[in-house]
C-alpha cells in the first residue's frame, strides 16, 4: 500500500507565525522533533526548513504506529479553526487510502476480496466505500453525509469546492447548489416540502419548546461537568480504584465521547 496522502488542509502558518517560530528556535533551540515516516515527514516541515536556514542539526523521530495517515491529521487538526466543510472537503484526501486499508482488513477477516460473482463484487466495493468514507471523516471530525456531500461538490461544481474548502460557504450549501435538493428533506428546493419538523399549531410549538429545553439542559450539564475535568486528580483517584473499575469509567467516557459528537455532527449538518 502507498504511504498516506498528506491531507491538503489550509496552510496556518503566515509570515508572522513562521516568524516566531524562527525566532523561537533559534533562541531555544528546537523543542519538537520532526516526525518522519518512510523518509517522508509526516510532521514538522517548519521546523525542517528553519533549521536548513540556521544551519542547525535537525532532530528527528520515526513515527512507529499503525496509521500514520491519522496521527499527522490529529496534529493539524488541533493547530487549525476549520469549518465543517474544509474538514469534509479535506477528508477526501484520504478516501483512496482508506478503501486500501479496508480492503486488506477485509482481506485477513475472509475471501471476499476475490468474489466469486461480479454482485458480490460490487457489494464488497460498497462496504469499502463506505467504511472509506466513515473513517476518513471519523478522522477529521465530521459525519461520513458531510465527506460525501464534499464528494459530490469536488465531482459536479470545483468551483463550490474551492469555496468549500476556503470556508465561504458551508458543505451543506454547496451540496443543495449542486443538487438542486435540500439537504435536510431530499426533496427539490423549489418544491414545497416541509423541514423535518416544521412548527404548525400551538401543539408543535410546544413539542419544540420542551426539545429545546432539554438540548439547552444537556449543553449546560456537559459545559459544568466538562469544566471541572482539567482539575481532577486522575492518578489519586486511581490509586484505590480497581483494573475493572478503570475499565468501567473508560467504558462511561467512549460512549459520552460517542454521543457528544453524534451530536455535535448533527447540529453542524443542520447549520
């Protein structure tokens, strides 16, 4: 399999960032190394180029895991402020990359990547497809809809796709210019079709009144629950605690942390 794509996310570093960081190293010296990866580097390309300027000796570490591709993502992604469209429109970067690593997975679980007929085939190319889709923008944060939306726009309007990834417009836009339907009902724009839910008599105001309780009620209990997290003493709170009880609050945080971003992906689709 070819080493990971470098995912084509929008420069952060200007002439004032890179200034600083000059400055920076050449008073310090260089605080971070740089990743290296099959003699690619998956990061640090500032810092390489301000220590060729300097003159100063590099300092380098091989990257040892299994998904090179989603650690430098995990890096960029916490240097940059993106929209949910530049994050989707980036993902696509990855697609072919992800299908290849889900191709080899389905290849060590069975056969079915020689099919025995052409449907099963076109099966097996739809599960990679998908489960391409859903990594690549599990990867960058956003819902495998919105990486497919921005595959769309790339295929039918580049020109919605520059402003996509520009951050102009939103992906849930662009894709209702390209199709010419709404992204929340599938049916034609011009067409007089209800939202999902659409405020008709004093009963649905009050049904979306008591929604919007509990969404405000839920962000306010994960704002004052998160809040307290920096200040918790993990290593002390541990110390008495057993293997399973450990376990078990890892359990409780993967399922919070699954639910929030559900969430989180639900209210950027409808943004």
């Amino acid at each position: 399999m070819k080493p990971p794509p470098r995912a084509k996310l929008p420069p952060p570093t200007g002439d004032e960032d890179y200034a600083a960081l000059r400055g920076s190293i050449r008073e310090k010296g260089q605080q971070l190394p740089i990743i290296l990866f099959e003699d690619q580097i998956l990061d640090g390309r500032h810092r390489q180029k301000v220590c060729d300027e300097l003159a100063i000796q590099p300092k380098y570490e091989l990257y040892e895991g299994d998904d090179p591709a989603g650690y430098v993502i995990s890096l960029n992604l916490e240097r940059r402020h993106l929209t949910t469209g530049q994050r989707a429109a980036a993902a696509l970067a990855l697609l072919d990359y992800e299908r290849d690593r889900a191709k080899e997975r389905q290849g060590r679980r069975s056969d079915l990547d020689e099919p025995s007929d052409q449907v099963t085939g076109k099966l097996s190319e739809s599960r990679h497809d998908h489960e391409a889709t859903a990594i690549a923008g599990e990867k960058f944060g956003v819902s495998g809809s919105s990486v497919k939306r921005a595959q769309r726009i790339a295929q039918d309007r580049p020109d919605l796709h520059e402003e996509v990834k520009a951050g102009k417009i939103t992906v849930s836009r662009a894709y209702e210019e390209t199709t010419g339907r709404s992204t929340k009902t599938g049916r034609p724009l011009d067409a007089d079709a209800p939202v999902d839910f659409e405020i008709h008599s004093e009963r649905h105001r009050q049904i979306a009144e008591k929604n919007k309780l509990r969404m405000e009620k839920a962000v306010g209990t994960a704002a004052g629950i998160t809040s307290g997290f920096p200040y918790l003493k993990v290593a002390e709170a541990t110390a008495l605690a057993t293997d399973e009880e450990i376990r078990g609050w890892i359990g409780v945080f993967d399922e919070a942390t699954r639910s929030i971003r559900q969430l989180k992906r639900q209210l950027e689709d409808i943004r």
